[in-house]
C-alpha cells in the first residue's frame, strides 16, 4: 500500500497536513521530494499531472466498477 501526504518540514520533524493511519512504532520508507506549485492555468497544472495516476488500464471506462463494486460493462454486454 502506498500513500501520498503532503509534509512541513520544522527542522527537526515532518508534520503531516493531514491525520495517517499509520500503526504506532512500525517502521516505514518515505520517499521525500520538494512539493513544486505548477504555475499558469488549470490545464497547464492538469498537463503536469498526466500519467501519474497509477490506476488499470480500463480505468475511465469501467470507473463505477472500481469506485463502486458493480459489474464491469464488459460483464454486462457478454450477459
């Protein structure tokens, strides 16, 4: 499992802008990179996010089936 958070450094600890699920005294790896603000319009700042999603191939079109749990549509044709 792998979770994105968005961190302040204080200098000595990093704060999480938000609460984790995390078990007490469990060691984890953290990748950490710079957050960069993309600057110019929404699809400019959209433009620089495509393809960082991992998500199936199937993703768009069968999208109530992974949100949701219904049948795939592919399932429902061949029904």
């Amino acid at each position: 499992m792998s979770t994105v958070v968005t961190v302040t450094f204080d200098g000595r600890a990093l704060l999480p802008e938000s609460l984790l699920d995390l078990k007490l005294n469990t060691q984890y790896v953290a990748t950490i990179e710079p957050l960069t603000l993309a600057e110019g319009n929404a699809w400019d700042v959209l433009e620089t996010m495509i393809g960082i999603v991992d998500a199936p191939e199937d993703w768009a079109a069968e999208h109530d089936h992974y949100l949701y749990g219904t049948s795939k549509r592919a399932d429902k044709k061949e029904a």
